[in-house]
C-alpha cells in the first residue's frame, strides 16, 4: 500500500528544490543584465517617452522599490507629471525625529553615491559608513539574498558590521537596501 502522505511530502521537496534552483538562475540572471539594464536605459532608449507614458494611467505617485535605482530619480521626476516619492527622504524624515548619527548598510553603489549621506547632512545627521572589506561583505550577503542563497553566517556578519557602526557612534542603523 502506498503512503499518500509520504509521496506528497517527496513531491513537496521535490518542487522546493526546483523553485530555490529556478529562483537562483533567474537571480543570477538578472544580476548579471542589471548593468546593462541601467546603462540602456541611460543612453539607449526612449527613456524620456517611457517615463512621460506614466502619466496616461492617471497615478497619484510613483516610487523606486530600490535605493540604487535612485540613480535615476532626478531623470524620472524630469520627465513625469506624475510625483516620484523617494525611499532616500522617507527614510530620512523619520530618521530626523530620532537620532543625529546613524550608520548605514547598503549596496556599493548606494554608498558610494552618497544618497543618503547628502540627504542626511542637509539634516545635519552625520552618517558612518562600513569600511571596504565590510563594503564587500553587505555586497556578497546582497548577491546571496537575490540569489534566494539562505547562508545562516549573513545575519551574522550584518550584525557584527552594524556592532562597528555602533561602536563608531552611530545611534541607528540605516537598512539600505531592499534585500536587507
């Protein structure tokens, strides 16, 4: 007599399996087009008429799902009639209300943009940011996330990245990044 219960649990595996393999692909796939991405829509298309087509569905407001795309925000709101909220300062305005030093977490290119510093010091909140082996390591975890990787040592290594921000000052921690 067959077990029901045992082959659908086989079956569950199974398909697990296969969804955290397919997600990693296409995670890697997608990281690997990012560059590109970013850079046709810069330079190659018709970015301006895309953005400017927004408009036609009668939005109240638009917003970036991720702190790097931010990049991009003056173009958009250049472009559209329809507003473009900005994560950057959200975040900021609440930060205001608590505290004047904050550390930050993000990608490399969140950093190194200073998206948040600038906005921040307009505040007058300082901001610390990690060091660059700590810069490397938030990268890989970031890769890990969007490759569906669960690593149990990345919750660790964010926590002992943000301990040193702490330690330098900072009084909150800034997660910069959606996959954090």
């Amino acid at each position: 007599m067959i077990d029901i219960a045992s082959d659908e649990k086989i079956i569950l595996k199974a398909r697990r399996h296969w969804f955290t393999l397919l997600s990693q692909l296409i995670s890697m796939a997608i990281m690997a087009i990012l560059p590109f991405l970013f850079y046709y829509i810069v330079s190659g298309f018709d970015f301006d008429g895309r953005v400017k087509s927004l408009d036609k569905l009668n939005l109240l407001c638009l917003s970036l799902a991720c702190n790097t795309a931010h990049v991009l925000l003056d173009k958009l709101r250049d472009n559209s009639k329809v507003p473009f909220a900005s994560m950057i300062d959200e975040v900021v305005k609440n930060v205001r209300k608590t505290c004047k030093t904050v550390g930050l977490l993000g990608t490399p290119s969140t950093i190194k943009y200073k998206f948040y510093q600038d906005a921040l010091r307009k505040v007058k909140i300082s901001t610390i940011i990690p060091n660059a082996q700590q810069i490397k390591t938030l990268e890989q975890v970031i890769r890990n996330v969007l490759a569906g990787k669960v690593v149990k040592q990345d919750a660790q290594k964010l926590i002992e990245i943000a301990d040193s921000l702490k330690k330098r000052g900072a009084r909150g921690i800034i997660l910069g990044c959606t996959e954090l």
